[in-house]
C-alpha cells in the first residue's frame, strides 16, 4: 500500500483517487478549499453507491474503498505522500507552479506525476529540482471505466520512475502505453482533430450534429461520435488541446475551427455547463 497525494479534486481527479483507493492505497484527495475538497469526496461516494447497485463492487468494497480517501485543503498534506498525481485545470503555468510548491513539500524519494492531456511532462517537471522523478500518467475520461493509462516520460524522467509509475497502474487494474513527451501524446492527438474536424463539417452544413455522431458510431463502430464525445470532454477542454497541438506543431491541420472558440467564448461548454452541440436537462 502507498499513500497517493491526488492534487484536484474535480471529475478526473475524484476518479483517480476512486480507482487508488480500491486498489488498496491510502488516498488524499486535495483542492484549492475544503470545500472543493469534500465536494470531490461526495462524487467519489455516490460513484461508488452505483457502482455496488449495478454490482460492479461488492458492499463492503465499496466501504473499505471509501473509507481509504481523506479530503483536505491543506497542500501540506503531501509530505505524506509516495506518489503525486496532479489533475488540476490544463494550464502550464498553474501546473508549474503546483509542482514547484509540491517539490518543497514533499520527501525526497516521492514521485511526481502530472495527468496532463496534452501538455508538456518535460516543461512541469523543470519547475522541480527532480525532474528525474517527475512523469506523465494520463487517464482517460471517466477513470473507474476506461482502461488505458498513457505513460509519458519526460526528458529526464528517470527508468526507476517510469517503472514505478507502470507499477501503480498496473496495480489499479489499467493498461499502460508508453509514449514520448509531444503535444497531444497519443490519443488526444489523434481524437481532438477528429472533433475538430466534426466541428467543421457541422458549420458547412455536411449534417446535422446528430448525423455527424451517427455516422461514426455507426460506420466507425465509435461507442460514442464526435461532438457528443466533445461535450462529455468539455469544448473548452478540447479547445485547450486543440491550441496546444497547434502551437506544439505549428501546422495549420491543428488550427482550432472558429465555431469551436466561438462556442467556448459563449459558455456552451458541454455536459457541465447544461448545453453544447446538445442540450442537457437539469
């Protein structure tokens, strides 16, 4: 058992810190308040409840699982830790400057791993003096169901901390790919064009967003299609990615389609925010 620092308490983090915590670790879930905290803690709960009505989990799994995730606001906390896993807002510089306030805190032999979409491991980890103990592993959305793990090694990431960190995921009952530290990595480089793309067809009028969905799923055999995939994600999200390819690479392939920005700058964020290319009730 290891204890694990999970830095973010929203949708990604709260499900880190629920598949650590059923796989035995010692969870500390962390947030800007107590607030924050608790309210990640809450989803965490309720997550569970479902998944012991549908029989994913047993009962007492369920407990025990729970039972191994404390909430705080307090960043000090993560002198407890062994590993680190940050899942906070997509941001370089609010990353840099979490890991550079972690990086005193925390003991000299905890590893540093930052759940990034698609920014750079190499640039995180230089906010640190232990760049070799610094790495990706990005989950994908929602983590108690998906599978894959991406593991990103860094420039100096050293092996010792690679292997530890396949070791942690393999532990929670992931799939690791290995991938090196470029925009995007893997999935979201290849995913985020996709939507991008469907974005496009949709304001040319090629179909109707229901159509353009239909069509991957059903020709693709996609379990989800484009633009419903980008509201559960979130347009601003995917926005985020989508700039960060574009500027990683500097190809216009990459370029964010205007009706995307437009959207962001109109609130229409998806799911979380009740509309996007579709609308959600209450």
């Amino acid at each position: 058992m290891k204890t694990i620092f999970v830095a973010g308490a929203g949708r990604m983090g709260a499900g880190i810190a629920q598949v650590a915590a059923g796989a035995g670790h010692e969870v500390i879930l962390h947030d800007l308040t107590q607030e924050l905290a608790d309210g990640g803690l809450k989803s965490i709960e309720s997550s569970l409840e479902r998944a012991a009505e549908k029989g994913h989990l047993e009962a007492d799994e369920a407990m025990n699982a729970r039972e191994r995730i404390t909430a705080t606001g307090d960043l000090a906390q993560a002198q407890r830790a062994d590993f680190v896993l940050e899942a906070i807002i997509e941001d370089l510089s609010v990353k840099k400057d979490l890991f550079g306030k972690l990086d005193d805190i925390c003991g000299e032999r905890a590893i540093m791993a930052t759940n990034t979409s698609s920014l750079s491991v190499t640039d995180i980890a230089e906010a640190t003096s232990r760049p070799d103990r610094v790495m990706g592993i990005h989950f994908m959305n929602p983590v108690p169901v998906m599978t894959l793990v991406e593991l990103v090694r860094g420039v100096k990431t050293a092996d010792e901390t690679y292997r530890a960190g396949r070791d942690l995921v393999q532990g929670m009952g992931k799939e690791p790919v290995t991938v090196r530290d470029y925009p995007g990595f893997v999935v979201n480089r290849l995913l985020v064009p996709m939507i991008n793309e469907a974005v496009a067809c949709l304001d040319q009028g090629v179909a109707s967003a229901e159509d353009i969905d239909r069509a991957m799923s059903l020709g693709a055999n996609h379990p989800m299609g484009p633009l419903a995939l980008a509201d559960l994600i979130g347009l601003d999200v995917a926005l985020a990615i989508m700039r960060t390819l574009h500027e990683g690479f500097g190809e216009d392939r990459y370029r964010p389609h205007p009706m995307l920005i437009k959207m962001v700058e109109a609130g229409r964020l998806g799911r979380k925010s009740g509309a996007g290319f579709y609308e959600y009730g209450g």
